[in-house]
C-alpha cells in the first residue's frame, strides 16, 4: 500500500484534503458530533478544493444516528431557476446549456443543507464550524494538485476578471506551495457565521449572487434563492451477499449503483478472482445496464415518476442480468460525456453517528463565475439538465436535475461497517462497485480496496465513442482479453484522475476500531484517534 490504514477508536474522518480532515478531527476533539463536523470540513475544502466544491453549489448527506440506528437523507441540491426554459434555449438553437455560462446556475444548496442538518441534529454554533475554513481563506499554502487544476482551466479562469483576481493573482497560476488568498469568501464566512442561511439566501449574498449571473445573461433571480429549501427523506437501499447498501436518493445518481449490485449478486465474483478479465467484464456489463436504467429513469422525483421499488427488486435484476453475455461485450452506449469534479469525506463521531458526504459545484471552477464582492465561485450543475422535452431530465423551471452526486453507507444488519464515496461524476457508480466488491467480495481493507487498479467506461476522455478506460497498472494479458471480449479498451496513466478520488472509513465494532482510507491519486488522508 502506498498510504497506511489509519486507525482510532474515539473518531475519524477521511477527507479529500488533509487540513479538511483535520478541521473535522478538532472539532470531534472538541466535543462535537460528526454533523458539526462535517459542516467544518465541507467548509475548509470550500477553501482548499474550490475547484471541485464550495458554497455556490450543491452537497448530499447520508447521516447515520447511532442513537435510534436509522440511517437518513438529507438533499441539498438546487433547482433550476424559475426563469429558465427550453423555449429560450430552442430560440437561440442550442442543443446543450453550456457548462461555462450563466445559462448554467443554478440555486447553491449547500449554505441551507448545512444549516438544516445543524439545526436538527448539530450542537455547536456555526461560527465555531467555519472558524478554521476563515483561517484559511486568509492564506494557505496552494498543494500539487489545485495548482495543477489551475494550470489546467487558466483559460476558463482568465474570462472573468473577479475569477481570475483570485486564482491568477498577477496574472499567473499559482505554484505547489505559493499562498493562496480568499479574503472575500473569508468575509463571506463571518457573514454566515453571524447571520445564517438567511443572509445568503435573502441578503447581500443573495443580491451579488444574482446581480452577477443576471450580468452575464442568466436567469437566477432573488425569488429563486429565497424560495429554496432542503429536503429530509429516506436513503435508496439494497441487500448484497448479507449487507445493506444505502446511497442517496434521486435526484442523485445513487439508484444507479444499487442497480449495478443487484445485477453482480447473481454472479459468483469470488470464483471468477480479482481483477481477472472475466470478473472486470461481468462489472462492466452491469454497469451498462445500470446506466441505462439511469438515463431512462432518473430525476427529479417532484417532476417524474421513477419506478424504484420496480428497479431494485430482485426480479427485475434477474431478468436484466440474462442481457450480459459471458463472452461478449454489449453494444450499449454510454450517457452524458460531461465530466464534473466533486469530493467526498466520511466521518464518524466517538458515539458511533455517521455522515457520508459529496459535495461538488459540478465542472472544475464551475460555472467560472464569481459572484462580486464574494469569493463564492458558482456551479454549472444546470449543464446536466437535457434540453429533449421528452426526456426525463428536461430543463424545466424549479426542477432538480439528475445529479452525479452520490455517497454510500453498508450496514451489517443494523450497524455500519463501511462508509464510502468518490469523486469522478459519472464514475461515481463505477468506483462503488469496484471499491465496494473488492472489500465485500475479496476482503481487501478499505485503502487496498481504494488503491487497487480501477477502470472507468464511457467517454472518459472526450467525445467519441464510449471506450473501457483502464489504468496501466491491470494486468496485460487481462487488458488484451479484455479487448478480445470486445471492449474498446483505452489505457489510462497508473493514478489517474479520471477513475476518481475516493475516501472510506470502516467501522469494527467486535475490536471498537475505526479504520480509514484515502486515495493517494488526490491530496486526501484519513485522520483519527
């Protein structure tokens, strides 16, 4: 292994920065919960992530409560404003909302997501909570990674002045190690930290979020900040080989991985071994079926009916696992090639609750827009939005788009023994199930489960047609019968982005240990003690 398992019994967080985890960990040490918590790390990669996350866009909570040992869903996704509409898009002939526009804010969800969960179940102010993230914001050190992300968009960061007077100080990209200064989200955070939810969703915030997309031609407006809410309700769940997968309800994208194990159970994965053409074929396959179950299937549930208790049962699994050929690769093709950059932490509380967590502003910056005077870059999540009026994820007014969020909780009857998520859109289902298999099925520990060689199908790199992306680390012969099952194999650098950033923390309640892994292809690193 590259990293170590990093082991605690009184609390542990794997987060995809290390001053992220640690914010988390001193909040646990401080008495507080893992909700506090986790509103302390979503706040410090706010700062040290803004690429992937931040205030300006959406966030999903999975909350165990050791308590009452229920497992909870708490949405923090935004909807469309009430403005936009395909009519708009056909006039003006396009067939795509662009990801780098306006066009594609939509309402930031997760100012109102972390307050909700505070109120509910948090004990500690918000002003303690964002303490470390304002630090930071005053200046921290730039790491390898955001200073290659930076490098890599200068040219969407350059086209808006506010954007680039923060992250192209001078007019250059910053270097690994060089302070980078966020004095206005820093502002920002002390508001919040005084105020609340009501001074972004209704306050200065909320006018120099809208006065800043209406400038460059979007629709958000006031009425759609002050109407927004979050939404309580109940986790998607699946059994598998004795346990219990949760993940997020739609509008995410979690369905997508449960459908993708309700397929693998019928197959005898552990005989077929690791990482063995046929056991990574039989994956593959059921990934494609899943996806196309989730882009016939999946939104905004206010706005379509989906069919879950349909989806999950095991009948239906049955039937749609006699559609993999043992021999051949299907011709389905891949959905959205739009890439996003998303992260996840886990943390779990010395009580034993639990959030998993994804967070994201969907593209790397965004939108690339800044709102003035704030520091909040805003998201470009209404990118995902189809502009087919009979699809089910069409553009339409006050609708939540299907979003690639996703994050997971496995239950051993009623108590947890995995925690886990990934960043990497729509490889988010993928890496659940390879990461997820390899610890259910193989027994591997939860940082060899996520170091392992991953792949990642669909059009991981660009246009063009959907290919098996692998990272060069499998096997070559495995790589050629792979090609010889007719895969469309493409080869990937060893830790590659494009398979995703994943985090996990395992629970041991026999020895009361708690045991957790981050993925050494991004900055993250568990913590605990």
């Amino acid at each position: 292994m590259y990293r170590p398992i990093v082991m605690g019994t009184n609390g542990m967080v794997a987060a995809a920065h290390p001053l992220a985890s640690l914010a988390g960990v001193n909040i646990l040490k401080r008495g507080g919960n893992a909700i506090d918590a986790a509103i302390a790390i979503n706040a410090v990669l706010n700062v040290t992530q803004p690429h992937m996350c931040g205030i300006g866009g959406d966030l999903f909570y999975l909350i165990y409560l050791a308590r009452t040992r229920e497992v909870i869903f708490l949405n923090g996704s935004g909807r469309a404003p009430r403005r936009a509409s395909l009519e708009f898009f056909r006039e003006k002939r396009m067939v795509k909302i662009p990801p780098r526009s306006a066009y594609a804010v939509t309402v930031p969800g997760c100012v109102a997501a972390w307050e909700d969960a505070r109120e509910r179940y948090g004990t500690m102010p918000l002003a303690d909570l964002l303490a470390e993230a304002i630090t930071y914001a005053e200046g921290h050190p730039v790491s390898h990674k955001l200073a290659w992300y930076i490098t890599e968009h200068r040219e969407v960061l350059s086209r808006y002045p506010d954007t680039a007077a923060i992250f192209l100080p001078g007019g250059r990209p910053p270097r690994p190690g060089d302070i980078l200064r966020q004095d206005d989200l820093a502002a920002t955070f002390r508001l919040l930290a005084r105020e609340g939810k009501a001074a972004f969703y209704q306050g200065p915030i909320a006018e120099a979020i809208t006065r800043t997309v209406q400038e460059e031609g979007g629709f958000l407006a006031l009425e759609d900040l002050a109407g927004h809410t979050s939404t309580w309700g109940q986790p998607v769940a699946t059994t598998y080989r004795g346990y219990t997968i949760y993940e997020t309800a739609p509008n995410s994208q979690g369905l997508t991985a449960l459908l993708e194990f309700n397929l693998v159970e019928g197959f005898d994965l552990k005989a077929m071994g690791l990482d063995t053409s046929t056991y990574i074929h039989h994956l593959v396959e059921a990934k494609k079926l899943a996806f196309a179950d989730r882009d016939a299937y999946i939104s905004d549930p206010d706005f379509v009916q989906i069919p879950i208790d349909h989806l999950l049962s095991k009948d239906y699994a049955a039937k749609r696992r006699r559609l993999i050929d043992p021999q051949q690769a299907m011709e389905i093709a891949a959905g959205s090639q739009l890439r996003g950059d998303t992260t996840y932490f886990a943390v779990v509380d010395r009580e034993g609750n639990i959030v998993s967590c994804i967070q994201s502003i969907y593209f790397p910056f965004g939108s690339g827009l800044v709102a003035r005077g704030t520091g909040i870059l805003l998201q470009s999540r209404g990118a995902y939005f189809s502009l087919d009026p009979s699809h089910p994820n069409c553009l339409s007014p006050g609708k939540r788009t299907l979003h690639t969020l996703m994050a997971a909780i496995i239950t051993k009857g009623d108590k947890p023994c995995l925690v886990f998520g990934t960043m990497g859109a729509d490889g988010q289902p993928q890496t659940h199930l390879q990461v997820i298999s390899r610890f259910l099925d193989f027994g591997c520990n939860i940082q060899e489960a996520i170091e392992a060689p991953r792949w990642i199908h669909g059009r991981a790199l660009g246009d063009g047609p959907p290919s098996l992306n692998l990272e060069n680390r499998f096997d070559p012969t495995v790589i050629e019968d792979l090609r010889r099952l007719g895969h469309k194999v493409t080869l990937l650098p060893a830790w590659s982005n494009e398979t995703g950033h994943a985090q996990g923390i395992v629970i041991d309640y026999q020895r009361g240990v708690l045991m957790g892994g981050a993925d050494p292809r991004g900055d993250g690193y568990a913590l605990g003690w």
